[in-house]
C-alpha cells in the first residue's frame, strides 16, 4: 500500500479538451477501511444489547447485506464521477469493492452460522429451493475471485488485459446482487431503488464503449455543460 501524506482535497486544472476542475481526494485507504467498518460494529453491537428487534437474526442478515450492495454500488460509481463530475477518488475503488466482499462474507456467515446454524442439508435445500438464496450465492461466488485478485501482484501475475477482462464479471454481480435483495424483500421500494441506480451506471458504461467502438466522442463532463449551454 503507497502512503500519500496529503490528507486534504487537491484541485488540478488540465488543459487538455478544456479546462476541467479535477477533485481529487488525498486520505490515507486505512482510513476507508476503519470508517468502513463502523456499520458493522454498530450492527453487532445493537444484536450483542438485544436492540434489533424481534428477529435480530433477520435484522443483521439484512444490514449486512445491504451495506455489501451499498459499497459494491460505491465503487461502481468512481469511475463516472470521474469522467463526468471531475472527482477522482479512483485510489479507493479497490477499498470499496473490498468492503463490499467483506460486508458479502459477514452476510453469508450470518446466514449459515445463525440462520442455518451450519447445517449443511438445510443449507444445501435452501439454495437449491429459494430462488433469491440460489442468485446470492452465485453473486458471492463471482465476487471470491474478485477480492482474491485484487491486488497489484495478481495484476502483474496474470496481466493487465485478463485481469481487466476477469473483474468485468463485476458487472453480472452487482446485477445478481439487487435481483437476490429484490426478491428476498415483500416490499421492493428500496431495492427498486438500486436497480434504478445500478442500471444508470452500467448503462453508462454500455453507452461510452458503444461510441469508443463507433469512434465517437464518449460523454465527459465538458461535453456535456456545452450541450447544456
């Protein structure tokens, strides 16, 4: 991990295609992670003082999981922020999709420790009976691979382009992922909500490879405050 002391935001201008106000973050990633990790503490903390209600067991399970989906959405968001809006927080992409995969493993742990209290044919009769079970656990198994590369050695180690093309699968993870909260919920507001906001991201991305593979110009920020003008 590379220690950058700026602890403050700095703003570049580049003169390039315009000029462009470019916002980027300077924390240490340390830092991502303890702040990452307050929702967890706090949730175990109200399970350890009887404070969730009358399924704590459920309660956490949720909480865990959706703090999973939030990070994993986070990360997802980094890279538009900073072609469109000029906010580069690129250097903590990887702590999000991290903590998104270990929020992913507290929510599977409390499932088959306190939900299913390790018992491997309920498990098993779970996934293979419960659509929403069987679409989580796909979401997570994609997203092992993921957080077991997601390092500079294993970039080196199996290239650049592969490892680009391996973490892509992100993309079907996220996607399984509200899928599996749309359907474990009676009442699909809130995970309406993230599909809206994965759909947009994605859809982002679909369109700005689509105009890079036709030679268009892919939407940028400057663009898009001259169409506005």
């Amino acid at each position: 991990m590379s220690a950058q002391a700026p602890s403050l935001p700095r703003a570049r201008a580049a003169s390039q295609g315009g000029k462009r106000l470019a916002i980027s973050w300077q924390v240490p990633r340390i830092l991502v992670y303890l702040i990452g990790f307050i929702p967890a503490v706090w949730w175990f903390e109200l399970g350890l003082t009887d404070r969730l209600g009358a399924d704590p067991m459920k309660a956490l399970e949720h909480a865990l999981g959706l703090w999973a989906l939030r990070f994993l959405v986070a990360s997802l968001a980094i890279t538009p922020l900073r072609q469109l809006v000029g906010i580069n927080l690129i250097r903590y992409r990887r702590a999000l999709g991290l903590l998104a995969f270990y929020y992913a493993v507290l929510h599977l742990t409390t499932y088959l420790v306190l939900d299913q209290g390790l018992d491997l044919a309920a498990i098993l009769a779970d996934i293979l009976k419960r659509l929403y079970i069987t679409i989580g656990m796909t979401a997570f198994v994609i997203l092992v691979p993921l957080a077991v590369t997601s390092n500079n050695l294993a970039i080196r180690r199996i290239g650049a382009p592969a490892w680009n093309r391996l973490h892509r699968w992100v993309y079907l993870a996220v996607i399984l992922a509200v899928l599996h909260f749309l359907l474990s919920v009676k009442v699909p507001i809130e995970p309406l909500l993230y599909a809206a906001l994965v759909a947009v991201l994605l859809g982002y991305r679909f369109v700005r490879s689509m105009l890079r593979k036709r030679g268009g110009r892919a939407p940028s920020r400057a663009s898009l405050s001259a169409r506005k003008g």
